[in-house]
C-alpha cells in the first residue's frame, strides 16, 4: 500500500515538475518597457544671489519623447554636484496619473555652474545650471567712447555727452558687471556734473552735463576705468562771444587832401573768433594817431564836443564823426583805439589829391557804399556812401630788373567833393538807400552829401533775424553802388542737433526698452547756446513735444520703445519740428538711426513635445543679453506672446516680467489637436525670440504582426507562433507585455514579454477541430493597448510519430531516471520491513 502511495506521489511530482519545465522553457523573463527619465530646467541660466526659483522639472519619457503619466506616485531623486552655487530638495514626487513635478532651486551668492542630478532606480540624468558670469567669462575687448555733441564750447554754457562701451569690432555693448569711471577733466575751464559714473551690469552707456567756465582755452575730458584697463580722451576748445579785443573802422578810406574833411570812425567790440558782440559793462575807449596834428584834433573834438568815448553796456560800437584838416597827400595815416582789458586796434585812411566836381579831369561819376562786414542782431551803425570818379594811375611794375619799367594803366576811384547837396528830400540830386531784407537791416535815417563834401552817413539797424543782406544806395544822375553785410548773433540759435548718447549713427535702447534723446540748441559756430525764448518741438514718430526752456542750451527725455509706431523696424527716423507762435522752422531737423538693441528675448517651454489632451504646461520668457547671460531689469517689463497657429494652445497675450529678476512663466495649454506651433515674444527695443513646440499623443498604437504558420493545424499537437510587435514608425518594441486568450487552445505561457526586436514565441495545442480562434493582447507603458484575433483550420487526422523537442526529451529523461530509481528503491526493501512499516 506505502509503494501505490509513493507511486501516486511521484506521478504527481512529475506532472507538475512538466509544468514548470513548460513555463521555463516557453517564458520569456520580463524587462520595463523602453522609457527615460528626464531632467529640465527652465530657465538654465539665472542672475546670482540668494533667491529660491521654481525651475526644475523631472518625468519620463518614451523613446520619442513624449512625457508619459506614471500610475502610481513616483519618487525621484535630486541631487547638486555644487550645493555652493544652488541646492535642490533630495527628492521630489511625480504625483499618479501626472507627466511631470515641479521643483525649486536655491541660488546663492556665488557665480558658477552646477550640474542637477535626478535618478530613479539604476538611471541617473542631469541638466547644467548656470548662475551669473564668472570672472573667466568677461571679454577683455571693451573700449570706452567719449561721445560729444560737438568739440566746442562758448563760455558759460553747457552740453550733454555720455560715455559708452564698445567692442572690438565697433559695436555697442552692454557691461559685463558694474564699471566705475573716473574723469579727469581741465578744471579751470570745465566742470562734470553726473549724477553716476558707473556703468551698470546690462547697460552700455552713461551720461552727464559738461559745464564751461568764464575763461576760453582749450579743455580736455579724459575717461578711465582701472577695473577694465582702458581710457579715452576728447578735446573741447572753449571760446567766448564776450568781447575779447576791438576792431577799429575808419569811413571813407580815401579822404581829399584839404581843410576840414570828416571822416567817421566805429570802434566796435569782437570776441575771441573776430565776431562782434555786446559790451558786458562800459567800456572806456581812449583814441590816438600816429599823425600828431590829427589826434590832436580828436582829443579836441572829444573834449569840446563831451564825447563820451564809452562803447556803453549791452551795445557792440561807438561811432563819431571827425573833422580833420589835411595837408599831405599820398598819406597813410593810422588812428586807433585803446581800453584796459581789451588792448588796441587800429585802422589807417589814405589821403588823396582832392578833386572838385566841376574838375576837367573828373569825368564819369560813380560812387561806392561801406559799411561793417559783420553786425550783430539789434544793433545800430552806420553805412557811408561816396561819390567819386574812376582815374587810371600808372603802377610800375617792379618785380623785373630791367630798365624799361612797364607801366600799366589801372582805374581807381577818387572821391570827389561835389559843390551842391545831394539829400533824400527836397533836392533834384535825389539820395536814396535800399535794403535787401528789412526784417534783417533797415535804413532808420537816410543822412545826406552836403556841398564841400564827398560822402554821406546813413544810420542802419538789424533786427532779430540773422543772414546776409545787401544795401544798394543811388544818386540820381550818378549811379548806384552796392555792399553786402552779414547779420550774425554768436548767441543765437541758428541750428538744432538731435543727440543721442550712444553716437550719430543708432539709437540703443537699455534692457528696459528705454533710450535716452536730446534736443540741443547750436549757434552760427556749432557751440551750444542758451535759447533766448523756450522753444517747443514735436518730435517725431515719437509724437512728443520736447522744450528747450528759456536761458537753457537743451531739453532731455527718456522714451519707451513701446510708444513708437514703425514701419522699418530696423530704422528710426527721428524729426524735430518747431511749433508754437512764430516757430522757426529752419530750425527743423531730422535724422536717421539704425535701432540697437542691447537684449533679446528667449522663450521656451520645458519640454517640447506636449500632449494634445487638455495638458496644462508652463512657458517661460526669460530677457537675455548677446552673450546669453540673464539682464535683470530694473523695472517691470511687457512682452507680447503670439503663436504662429491659432487653435493649438491657450496662451495670454501678454507677460510681465517684474522687475529684479529676468524672466517670468505663463500658463500653457493645449486644446485637443495636434501640429507644430512656434511660440514667439516680442517687446519694443528688444530682440524677440521663439520657439518650436510639437503637440502629439504621448501614447502611440502598436502594431501586432504574426509570423508563418501551416494550416490547417493538427488537433492536440504543440505549435509555435512567433509575435512580432511594432510601433506607428515600424520600429520594434522591446518590452510589451503579449497575453494571449482561446477557449479552443491550450497556450503556454499566456503572458509574456517582447525581446529586443520585438518579438515573442507562444506555444499552444489545438483541442477543437475544424475551426480554432485565438486573441492577442499587446499592451506597453506610453502606448495604447493593441489586440488581434486569429483563426486557424484545424484538422481531425490522429497524431503521428512526430520528433520531441530536444528539451523535452532531456526532461522526460531526467524523471524517468528519477522514477526507476524510487521504485527499485522501494521493490528491494526486506518483505520483513514492509510488513514492519504495515504494521507500524
């Protein structure tokens, strides 16, 4: 009875022992489906210093990156190779049924790059922060530019200039860190006012006020920065329109040779260029000749007739008419004019053989006009016209030694003292005066030729306006005679100059989109000059209005690049246009600069491939300079947000980034389709940047395939069927689970996985004929579950001797051995024992 049990008992270890030997041979070991773990940080370079950012993110990814969701909560590891620069949390949750977490880095003081580790299980990956610039980074090319509106100044005046960076190649560029600059300035003619010599980290450019002194010369701004190792210097010549010396004129130059001729001289203050201009406080004037009878005859006419001889304060000229007696002829004699302060100046006249009107010799009549070649605005002169007759004078030419001179006839005017009055009224030799512009000269008193006399004087004055003129003055049965005159102000404004602290040729706008602008007012020289009356302008396309205000040289104002409206986006014209009652508009001015940016803007999304679903992500914009450094702004700023194609995400219009940091997120989502969208950002003054992001499914089909097989199959009899499991793309994947369910089959195993070519070997036995049916199931982390139904023919016909597989028969033989042992063991037991063990 103990032999049937044992018998029993091993029958059944051996079926369950082909069980096992079954699964073993026909299971596959399993293996994880084909999917990354992931690692972003967005943005990867942030400004240092002690701030907490949300900017890490960790999921997993299949093989052609999309994000995947985990079934259950995920927990992945963090880890920082510099914990000096930034530290991160140890580890961070994916929470179930979500694509990816969230989690904040801690920035220190300390510039560098650190790499954030993430790991799950044996799979460890990383991405590279960035925080600051290191010393190692900054480019040693910087040259600073001292940019002046004009390398003049009248004193007591003052001007804009700035001071800028600039690379190598020429072009603007902003400071890697902080440069602080030392001036170094002539400072007896010059001062600085600037409210901060230092470049700041980000921007390109710095500005201030140059303030002239009371004294001309020439002054120098010298600029350095022992941190950067570069200096620039710039020569400013100061002049002056306060009177600096006189200027002495004489009317006629040529006086007849006779007893009490007149003559009228004009002593009239210049500045340091030889341009007239206004007595600052009296001036005394003391006259001398080199012709003692005639500066007796002036210091007696000045005492007799209690001339003044004082160029009074806010005129530019004394005048007075002299008699003086005339005895010599072909003389040339000298008078001048001398003050403290101012020096001297003198002036010659030539006496001549006088000539009658009712002379033989005297034929023809003409005349000639004088007067000053310069006159300031709003001022009185004189002007003289003269009669007299052209005669031909031999003049030996000396240059050859020979001794027969050539002698060459040569026609010059001699006045001629007419023997009756020629005067604007009540004569028939009618005098007459014209000016060319009475708005610039006008004739205030005509004056007249009175017999015994040559000449005339006539009293002029100039207006407000500036410009040359023209005065024509005729004798009726004489002729006329013409002479020109310029009408200057060295303190008024002839011109306006656009000036912008980044040079003649761009406009730079700061990593806030702002850019600086100056209007300044320049004389007739190029000097800035203080403005007699505000001037208002309209400045274009900024459509501002801009004032010089009264006594001030120019008007200064920082604009927003957002509020200007451009066509050319590379180019800004700007146009100055005088308004207001009485605008000069030769004063307007326009010019074109090329648009210089000093940041651009970067957006990007974490991870670019997104699922269609209704899946929230987050963007980012980030301001950047052109080395890819962050730009802390200094204010708040608007970026734009506009993607290439409607319908594809969610997105606000706009995002602010707050000041204090570079850059900001915004709320991303898709709506259910699928494409390619590309993400752009734009603001004024700014590069903009964009992106590409793609939205597809993250979970893709499979494709179940099935390899040779011959049918009809026999009943009851082992059969392999190779499965083969591909992707949409036709690539194999490794690691899908293949379960398999019949009713009329027996398979073994009924799951298993797909080896690296995607692939897996089934075994079953038909139990049903004629027909046979089988379903396969395929399903992967990432992809959607796949399924695919087989039906074989089955035959009826009975089992023929078929070859056993090696294994098997390595098995069957293996516990046949096993049996035959354990029973020989139990037939060669003593019947003595058997019976024992009965008994017992």
């Amino acid at each position: 009875m103990l032999r049937e049990l044992c018998l029993k008992t091993l029958l059944i270890m051996l079926a369950v022992f082909a069980i096992i030997l079954g699964n073993i041979v026909f299971a596959v070991a399993q293996v994880e489906p084909s999917t990354n773990l992931v690692i972003k940080l967005a943005p990867s370079i942030i400004e240092s210093g002690e701030n907490t950012h949300q900017l890490g993110h960790v999921g997993f990814a299949n093989k052609y990156g999309s994000l995947i969701k985990v079934g259950k909560d995920t927990i992945v590891n963090l880890e920082s190779e510099y914990p000096s620069i930034a530290t991160v949390p140890d580890k961070v949750t994916i929470p179930a049924n979500s694509q990816y977490a969230t989690f904040d880095v801690k920035t220190t003081s300390s510039a560098g790059t650190t790499k954030i580790f993430a790991s799950f299980g044996d799979e460890r990956v990383f991405d590279t922060l960035i925080v600051g610039r290191t010393q190692d980074e900054i480019k040693n090319d910087l040259k600073l530019v001292v940019n002046l509106p004009t390398e003049e100044m009248n004193v007591n005046s003052e001007m804009p200039f700035s001071l800028y960076l600039q690379n190598s190649n020429g072009d603007i560029t902003q400071a890697p860190f902080d440069i602080t600059i030392t001036l170094d300035y002539e400072k007896n003619l010059i001062g600085i006012d600037a409210s901060d010599l230092t470049i700041k980290k980000g921007n390109s450019y710095i500005w201030g006020t140059i303030k002239s002194m009371d004294k001309v010369g020439n002054a120098f701004i010298r600029a350095s920065s022992d941190k950067i190792g570069f200096d620039e210097a710039k020569e400013i010549k100061i002049s002056s329109s306060l009177p600096s010396s006189l200027q002495v004129n004489i009317f006629p130059d040529k006086v007849p040779a006779t007893l009490k001729r007149d003559i009228d001289i004009v002593v009239s203050l210049v500045d340091s260029d030889g341009l007239p201009t206004f007595a600052q406080n009296d001036v005394k004037l003391q006259f001398f000749s080199d012709d003692q009878s005639v500066g007796n005859q002036i210091d007696r006419t000045i005492k007799e007739s209690q001339l003044s001889g004082i160029i009074k304060k806010g005129e530019f000229s004394y005048h007075f008419r002299q008699k003086v007696d005339l005895q010599d002829e072909n003389k040339t004699i000298t008078i001048g004019a001398a003050t403290k302060g101012l020096g001297v100046s003198e002036d010659t006249f030539y006496t001549v053989k006088p000539f009658t009107s009712d002379n033989p010799i005297v034929g023809n009549k003409t005349m000639q006009v004088y007067t000053l070649e310069k006159i300031p605005t709003k001022s009185q002169t004189i002007a003289v016209f003269q009669i007299g007759t052209l005669l031909n004078v031999e003049h030996t030419d000396t240059t050859t030694d020979t001794t027969d001179s050539a002698a060459e006839p040569v026609k010059e005017f001699y006045p001629v003292i007419v023997n009756e009055n020629y005067d604007s009224v009540g004569s028939e030799k009618m005098v007459s005066m014209i000016s060319s512009n009475d708005l610039l000269l006008k004739i205030t008193e005509l004056g007249k030729i009175g017999a015994t006399s040559s000449y005339g004087t006539s009293t002029i004055e100039t207006g407000q306006e500036t410009g040359s003129v023209t005065l024509a003055s005729t004798i009726k049965g004489i002729g006329s005679a013409t002479t020109k005159t310029e009408i200057i102000n060295t303190l008024k404004q002839e011109k306006t100059m656009i000036f912008l602290p980044t040079g003649a040729s761009s406009v730079l706008f700061d990593k806030n989109g702002y850019f600086d602008l100056f209007i300044i007012s320049l004389d007739s020289k190029n000097r800035p000059t203080a403005v007699e009356t505000e001037v208002r302008y309209l400045v274009t396309p900024i459509n501002e209005i801009m004032t010089v205000e009264k006594g001030k040289t120019y008007s200064h104002v920082t604009f927003l690049g957002n509020s200007i409206q451009l066509e050319d986006q590379g180019q800004l014209a700007i146009k100055t246009i005088p308004v207001g009652e009485s605008a000069n508009h030769s004063l307007e001015v326009e010019n074109t600069f090329a648009m210089t940016p000093t940041a651009k803007i970067a957006v990007s999304v974490p991870f670019d491939m997104l699922n269609p679903n209704k899946a929230k992500y987050t963007g980012l914009v980030q301001l950047i300079d052109f080395s890819n450094n962050p730009v802390t702004l200094s204010e708040d700023l608007t970026v734009r947000l506009n993607p290439s194609e409607i319908g594809l995400v969610n997105m606000p219009d706009y995002v602010v980034i707050p000041s204090g940091v570079s850059y900001a997120e915004f709320p991303l989502e898709t709506k259910g389709k699928t494409g390619t969208v590309t993400l752009g950002a734009n603001a004024k003054g700014i590069v903009g940047g964009q992106t590409e992001i793609e939205i597809k499914p993250t979970i893709t089909k499979l494709k179940i395939s099935i390899g040779s097989i011959n049918e009809p199959l026999p009943i009851d009899k082992p059969t392999d069927l190779k499965v083969y499991v591909d992707d949409e793309q036709d690539m194999p994947v490794q690691g899908v689970s293949i379960r398999t369910i019949s009713t009329d089959l027996d398979v073994m195993p009924d799951t298993v996985m797909t080896d690296a070519d995607g692939s897996a070997i089934i075994h079953f036995n038909a139990k049903k004929a004629p027909k046979t049916s089988l379903q396969i199931f395929a399903t992967a982390a990432g992809f959607s579950e796949e399924k695919k139904a087989l039906d074989f023919d089955v035959t009826p016909e009975e089992i023929k001797k078929t070859e056993i597989p090696q294994q098997i028969i390595y098995a069957g033989v293996v516990i046949v051995a096993a049996v035959v042992g354990a029973m020989i063991y139990f037939l060669k037991k003593p019947k003595a024992a058997i019976k024992e063990e009965e008994f017992d």
